[in-house]
C-alpha cells in the first residue's frame, strides 16, 4: 500500500507541474487574458506598424485597457490600419485621443499606445482616430544617422 500511495503522490506532481507549465505558456503568449468581443472596436491609421501583431497590448498611461484585434492594409491611401479592442470600463477615451505605436524596453515588444485628448465627446464603437504616429524602425534610424554622418 506504501508503493501505491507513492505512485499516487508522484503522478499528482506531475500533473500539477504540466497544468502550471500550460499557464505559464497561455500567460506567455498572451492568450490567457484576450476576450472575445467584449468592449468596443476603434481603428487606426498608421504609415508604419513595425512589428506590431494581432494581441499586441492597447495601453493609456501605462495601463493595459485592450488588445489589437486586426491589422490590415488599404491599398486605396497606401496605409496601415490597425482595429484595437477597448475593455468596456474605459469607455470614457475624447475623440481627438492621439495613438502611437510603441516600444517597451530597447529590444521588447511593440504596443499601441493612446494619449487622451481634450474634447467633450467620447470615442464610440467603430470610431477611427485620426491622430496617429507611426513605429519608430531603429534601421530607417540608423541609416539616417549614418548618412548625415557621410555627408560630413
């Protein structure tokens, strides 16, 4: 009976180390925390994403309040759109919000980033923010740098 609890005990640790690494990869990829279609809808314009991807973090001061949803191209005005999905409680974001696509860290990943703006009226589902500024390309900087650099 001893051998029997021991082989009991052992399979229960192994099933908790596998059901804590699946966690651990659900938080990791993300996928643990991305809703369904809860919240509201906003589209963005950009010149250039960088790398941002679908479930890419949607944050206001340094607060997660969404996730990107979609990411598309309009061949029409040569653009990036990109669709951001807004947890409900946030719903309280002026029209004339400015979004930027940032970087956290030097080297991390890349996350829209919303400036509240002033006005008296509220972004609604399907609203589009016009004031946009694209991703930073650390090569499309460099190479500036270097050729400034050549000139002299």
């Amino acid at each position: 009976m001893n051998t029997r609890t021991l082989e009991l005990m052992v399979g229960l640790f192994v099933a908790a180390g596998i059901a804590a690494l699946f966690m651990l990869a659900m938080s990791a990829s993300n996928l643990s925390s991305y809703g369904g279609d809860e919240g509201y809808t906003v589209k963005a314009r950009f010149d250039n994403i960088g790398g941002l991807k679908t479930r890419s973090p949607v944050s206001a001061g340094g607060v997660r309040i969404g996730r990107v949803t979609e990411i598309g191209y309009d061949m029409a005005g040569y653009e990036a759109w990109v669709t951001m999905s807004i947890d409900p409680q946030y719903d309280a974001f002026p029209i004339d919000t400015s979004a930027s696509i940032l970087t956290s860290g030097l080297l991390g990943e890349q996350y829209v980033g919303l400036e509240p703006g002033a006005e008296d009226e509220y972004l609604a589902s399907g609203s589009v923010i016009t004031l946009t500024q694209s991703a930073l390309v650390l090569e499309q900087i460099i190479g500036q740098f270097l050729y400034s650099k050549g000139d002299e």
